[in-house]
C-alpha cells in the first residue's frame, strides 16, 4: 500500500488576466488560480472531496489517462460514469492509482469547462525510472478563449453556424499565461513534462538551437527519440529530456508555442499565432525580441518536426494479435432537422443517456446486461467481452484534423494515412501497404488522426468498466463525437455491485434517474422516451440548399435593419432575436 493523498476542493469561480490582454472569470480551486498540480506516487491513494461552489453550472472531474482499474466510478465524465455534480454538492472521488507512473492531468468533463479554468496536472512519479536527470520541470501549454464556455456554445451550436466552423480562440498560453522566463543552469540535464491542456488547437513547442529527447509519451516510457521540436494535440503529453548548454553561453534562447493555423477556418487578425517564452542562461543578457505573431518562418531555421507514429515503447509491447472484435466506424459532419451541425460515427452523434451508463449497468438484470440496445439508441454503445483483442478503425471523412482519446486504457497505433483536401484515404484491408503493421506499434491514450485519412488501434479488454472514447476538441465533443465501451459488463455487476450513497445523492441533486436504461426505464427493453438526436434534414433538402436558405434569411434581416434604420423608430431593436427565429420558423415550415 502507498500513501493516501486527501484534498478538500472549492471549485469557485476566481478573476484572471491568463494572457494580459482581457480579464474574465476563470474556474479555480480554493481561490486559486492556476489550479495545483497533484504529485504522488504509484500505489498511493487520492481522496478529494469536491465542493461546488459555481452558483450558475455543474461540474465534475476527470482524471486523464489514470486507468481508474476497479474505480470505474471515479472515472469522471457525466452521463457516462456519473451524474452532473449539482452547485452547492460535494461530490468524493476514491482511487488507488495502482501501479501507473507517469504524466497525466485531471479536468472538468462538463461540456466544455474545462476551457473556463477547471483543469491541472496529475504527476504519478516513478522512483525507478529509467533515464537519469538534474531536475524535473513541469509545462503546460493550451489556447486561450476571452469568453466563457456557456457563451461560446451558444453562437457555436446554431443554426446561424451553418457550416461548424469551430470558435476560435484569442491566445495560446505557455504555463496558463504569457512571456515566460525559465531560469536554467549550464550542463544541466531537464525533464520536461508538456501537456496540452486547451479545448481544441494543437501546439508546437520548441527551444531555440537546443534538441528534446522524447522518453514517455502519454505516460508510456519509450525509446529515446530526439526531435527539434513538439506536436502536441489537445490532452496528449510528451516528456521530454532537454540539456542545456555545457558552458553559460552569455545569451538567452526563445522558448515558443505556435498554435497550428490549419485546424483555423479563419486567422483575426488579432489572434496571437505564435507565443515567445525565453529559456534564460545569463539574467544579465538581453532578451531575443519577440517572433511575429504571424508568419515567422523567415525568422528560424525550418523545423524537421517528426511522426509519432514512430516512437517505440521501451518496453518493446509486440504488436496484439489479430482481433476478437472490430469496431467500424466513419467519422462525418452533417446538418440535421434542427439545422446545426452535429459531428456524427456512422450517422449517429452521441446523445446522453436519462441514467449514466455505468448505472444502467449496475441496475440492470443479469439477463439483459450485455444486450448492447439497453444502452441507448444514440451513444454509440458496444459491449466488449472479457479479454478480448478490440481493434478500432476510424475513417475520417472529414478535412478536419481530430485528437482521439480513449478512457481506461492504452492503446496500440497499428496503421494511419492521410488524405488531402481533395482525396480521401480510407482503410481497406486488403491494401498490404494500409496493413503492412509495426512489430512494436507506439502506445498511448491519445491521438491524432489525419484529415480525410484513417486510423486503426487495438488494445486488449482487460479493465471492466464503462468507457468513453472521443475527440478531444471538445467542441466536437459538444457535437457529439462520441462512443461507449461497455467492458465486461458481468464483471462489473460483480466487483460493484452497486451504486455508492454519494453518487445517488449526486444525481437526486441535479434531478436525475440512477437506475433503468437509457431512457430510464426499468422495463430494460422499452426504450420509450430515451433521448435522441435531432431528425434528419427533409430529403432533398440538401446542405447547399441550407446554406442558400440562410444567405437569403440574413439578406432579409439586412432589409429589415435598414428599414428600421430609415425611421421605423417603433420596432423595438431588442425584438432582432424574435423577429430573427420567426423568420426561420417559416423557412423551417417552409421546407416541411
């Protein structure tokens, strides 16, 4: 047995200037802000007792990449392991770490909080690991948004944003803020623990004229790998070896974060593309002026970057045998009935479940807890077996990028290709180039699959449980880009046999079901009243007809401004909204 860690948590809500240029509310933790970064040790225990004190919003927590193996409860995301945790509720979080080791980090998994501030490090330290270092040095990186979450989602989900594009941040920031100093010694050797922290845009961080020798990602140790430079997608981690120059070099080096511009639809002019830090030698020397936000290439020497797909665990994990079960799934964006644009695996956009499924699980029959319905008709629910080689192909028909996550366990990238704006890449079996696998595939939690191309994991079904896997931009969570996991559900019945006092007094506190299936019933194959997506747009009416639709909606918007604007002095300016939705009540009706 380890040590047991205890935190008793406020989550409140603190006033923050993150990158100097606008102050706003951020979600911080016993009236701090930055929140604390928990450093334990493999086998320990951590308790934290959660208040929220938020007067307006829910929360919860999450612990990312922790495989939370017989605490599947403390997992943390709502509708999935969980109920929402009320304002005014102290929900506890109980677990043994067990023997992991590495670099992870606890956020919030309400929609998309986590952006408002409810996010930190989670250090798992490992007192045999195997590369030596001086000091151990910790980084976060993430972007930035000057409005909060709630506000956001309401211009983001909407018929107003025909096509989802997704919002765009105002900064990137380098340890929650900007224009950092690191002090370093000569001949010192650093391990550098970086995660992305942000809601939606990679990062790539790099020092000037100095090399990172990568040795974990995601919390798995690897062969060492040297790079000049990081890619970072939201929620993975590197660690890093840097070792700073032999003798003072009588000059500072810029330190830099670069949000990747190709996951934009737009560049404002005011956004901050590029951020400059400063790795300090000589507090005495002048420091290198600032990188142009904006097209600094000309500046540097080109970056050679590198593939992640290459990284080797140290540990040489083979390559898993062919699968027991595969899971297909297309990755798409549609307009639906409602005209807002959902992010979709096979037609179908995640849709919380009336009772968290973890407690549909535990509730549930023994004669009906594998049949995979009782799990909803819109969550993308799959039951998986005890054991069993599970292999995921993902087809990305999508020019966007997406970071893919998967709760409760590693996962092995056994094959990955990219298309290109105008041709797609899609898995096909029987392409020896597409299954031309590695002998000892990378192993991590998180990871990015390409823009019109594919991907293809496996991992083994050895931790019963309910877990989520998603994209972790989390707009496109927000969207619905989701599935479920249901791991070895007997199992589950058996090692928790049932649902904890303080989790049922969660959901009573946000009025929610805890027993029954998906829509909440206990009959466990009536799935009458479950939640479901928005109906499909009537046929024929196509996403170029919509989007015609709108340009003459807002042209008659325009025409009614302008007649207000000639003397109409009685239309109330604050009817806009009123008059806006009755106009697409008609052209809803309209198309009906």
């Amino acid at each position: 047995m380890g040590q047991i860690h205890k935190f008793d948590w406020n989550v409140s809500y603190i006033s923050a200037n993150p990158d100097g240029l606008h102050e706003r509310r951020m979600i911080g933790i016993n009236n701090h802000w930055p929140n604390p970064t928990i450093r334990v040790k493999k086998n320990d225990r951590v308790i934290i007792n959660l208040t929220n004190s938020l007067p307006d919003r829910n929360t919860s927590l999450h612990f990312h990449g922790l495989f939370q193996k017989n605490y599947n409860g403390q997992d943390g995301p709502e509708f999935v392991t969980q109920c929402p945790i009320a304002p005014g509720f102290t929900f506890v979080y109980d677990f043994n770490v067990t023997d992991q080791t590495g670099t992870y980090w606890y956020h919030s998994h309400s929609g998309s909080q986590y952006g408002d501030g409810l996010r930190g490090l989670f250090i798992i330290e490992d007192d045999e690991f195997p590369y030596e270092y001086d000091e151990d040095v910790t980084l976060s990186v993430g972007d930035h948004y000057h409005l909060e979450s709630p506000e956001i989602m309401t211009k983001f989900m909407t018929r107003f944003n025909p096509t989802g594009a997704e919002p765009i941040p105002q900064n990137g920031l380098f340890n929650e803020t900007k224009n950092v100093t690191w002090n370093v010694k000569p001949d010192t050797t650093y391990l550098l623990r970086v995660v992305n922290m942000g809601l939606f845009v990679s990062h790539y961080v790099f020092v000037e004229d100095h090399t990172f020798t990568i040795v974990e990602v995601d919390g798995v140790v690897v062969e060492p790998y040297e790079v000049d430079s990081l890619y970072l997608t939201a929620a993975q981690r590197y660690v890093v070896l840097l070792k700073t120059k032999s003798e003072n070099p009588k000059k500072n080096f810029r330190f830099v974060n670069i949000l990747d511009e190709t996951m934009l639809d737009i560049l404002p002019s005011d956004l901050q593309i590029v951020s400059t830090n400063w790795v300090v030698y000589d507090e005495s020397v002048e420091l290198p002026k600032h990188l142009p936000y904006h097209d600094f290439e000309g500046t540097l020497k080109p970056l050679k970057g590198f593939d992640d797909f290459d990284l080797k665990p140290l540990a040489k994990t083979k390559l898993l045998p062919e699968p027991d079960y595969t899971i297909q799934v297309n990755l798409t964006m549609e307009v639906l009935g409602d005209g807002i644009t959902y992010a979709a695996f096979n037609g179908i956009t995640f849709t919380p479940p009336k009772v968290p499924t973890l407690y549909t699980v535990l509730s549930s029959d023994k004669n009906v807890t594998t049949d995979q319905s009782i799990y909803g008709s819109n969550t993308n629910s799959f039951v998986l077996q005890d054991d069993e080689v599970v292999e995921i192909i993902l087809n990305n028909h999508d020019p966007g990028k997406h970071p893919f996550h998967l709760h409760g366990h590693n996962f092995q990238l056994i094959s990955r290709f990219n298309g290109d704006e105008d041709h797609e890449v899609f898995f096909d079996p029987n392409n020896e180039t597409f299954t031309d696998y590695p002998e000892y595939p990378m192993i991590r939690d998180t990871v990015e699959v390409k823009a019109n191309g594919f991907m293809v994991l496996r991992f083994k079904a050895n931790n019963p449980g309910v877990w989520f896997f998603h994209c972790h931009v989390d707009w496109h969570l927000e969207q619905g880009l989701a599935l479920l996991l249901i791991e070895n559900p007997l199992e589950i019945k058996n090692s928790q046999s049932k649902i904890s006092s303080n989790h049922i007094d969660a959901c009573e506190a946000v009025g929610m079901k805890y027993k029954g299936n998906a829509a909440g019933n206990l009959d466990f194959l009536d799935l009458h009243g479950e939640n479901l997506q928005p109906k499909p747009l009537p046929p024929g009416f196509t996403f170029k007809g919509y989007t015609a639709m709108l340009a003459c909606t807002i042209v008659a918007i325009y025409g009614l401004w302008s007649i207000y604007n000639y003397g109409m002095e009685d239309i109330n300016k604050d009817n806009s909204e009123v008059v806006i939705e009755r106009l697409y009540k008609i052209l809803d009706d309209n198309a009906t």
